[in-house]
C-alpha cells in the first residue's frame, strides 16, 4: 500500500501558508504559531516567496502570494470590470477582503492620462476608501448601502481622488466590491450619483457569473 502521509515539507508549507492566511506575519510570529524553527520558517518562507505562494511587505512580514489572487472570480470579473470602464471612462477594479486588508484581485484602469490606478495585487489597509469601508462593514458603509446600494468615498485615501463601491455577493455572501475610482476633477457631483448605478450593474453582473442570486 503506498504510503499517503503528506511530506514533512509540504505539511510545514501548509502551516506557514495557514499563519499568514488573514493578516501578514514576520518570521519570529509565523515561528512562534507554527512551532517550527525561525531558520526553517525563514528558509520555507523564501521558498514560498520565491514560488509565489507568500508576499512580503516592505518591513519584512509575510503574506498570501499571487498564486490566492489569481482566483476563478477574478478572470470571471474582467471583462465585465472592462466594459463598465468603458461606459464610465473611469478605472474599475474588484477588491476582495483578506485579514485586516484588502486585496485588488482585478482592474481596469482607464484611459485618461490623468486616471486613478493601482496595480493588480495592491494591498490597502481597511478601512478607507469606499471598497474598504464597504468590506469593513463600517456603520457608515452599511448605512449607505441601506439608502443608495453603494458607498462613496472623496479625498479620503488621496487626495484629488474619488471612488464609489459597490458590494458582489454570492450566494447572499459577500465576496468583494466592485470600486469606480475617478479623479475629482472630472466630477461633476459626487461619485455615488455619477457612477453609483453602473457599479451596482457590474457587481450584478459579476454576482451572477459566479453563479449568485
């Protein structure tokens, strides 16, 4: 019979994957809940980074990778993200929740020169900006999801900038926000009434394709 106990290795991967699955880690921390060595978890560490299964932020701690943002929703959501850019003109992203952070699994960006854009796989801390409010759940957010089904945000990140965000549920679950990010100076009122609609429709559409309500 062939022997199915998973490799010591691979089962040391998998708990170092599982200590940085909702917040980033440094080595000493992922040591410290996986039990195993800062050495080993720093040698496995730099195997999974190199791989592309872990991230690492400018101050050294470690987080999911690439290959969790590459997902099935992702490739689903592009193009319907690419035609709400282009009835909009405007940057069109998805961002999913991970841990204390938010996570661009998708954009469109715009073609203006001057354009609101942030590569695929940029990480924002919760809870600012309209997509970050919205997967907090904050008070406001949920408030306004309640009168308008989106929540906007102004110079609030960055200043001269603006976004409306709009919730993708699956099932009645939240999956992530559909954000329309546009420059002040092209708004005429506020995000929520210029683009609100079309993002609600592209986080629809994408509910939908997913197999959602």
């Amino acid at each position: 019979m062939a022997d199915t106990t998973p490799n010591r290795s691979l089962l040391r991967a998998a708990q170092i994957l599982d200590a940085v699955e909702d917040v980033s880690r440094t080595v000493s921390e992922i040591s410290r809940i996986t039990g195993i060595s800062v050495s080993a978890t720093h040698r496995l560490a730099s195997d999974l980074l190199e791989l592309g299964f872990l991230r690492r932020t400018p101050d050294g701690e470690f987080y999911l990778g690439r290959r969790f943002n590459r997902s099935t929703a992702g490739e689903i959501a592009r193009p319907f993200l690419e035609t709400c850019r282009d009835a909009t003109g405007e940057t069109t992203q998805l961002w999913v929740r991970q841990g204390n952070f938010r996570v661009c699994v998708t954009s469109a960006d715009s073609q203006h020169e001057l354009r609101a854009t942030l590569p695929e796989l940029a990480r924002l801390e919760l809870p600012t900006g309209s997509a970050g409010e919205l997967l907090s759940g904050t008070p406001a957010a949920l408030l306004s999801l309640g009168q308008h089904g989106w929540v906007e945000s102004v110079s609030v990140r960055t200043p001269g900038l603006a976004s409306v965000s709009a919730p993708v549920r699956v099932d009645g679950k939240l999956l992530g926000a559909v954000c329309i990010a546009v420059p002040i100076a092209r708004l005429d009122t506020g995000p929520g009434e210029e683009f609100g609609q079309a993002a609600i429709d592209c986080a629809k559409a994408i509910g939908a394709a997913l197999g959602g309500d």
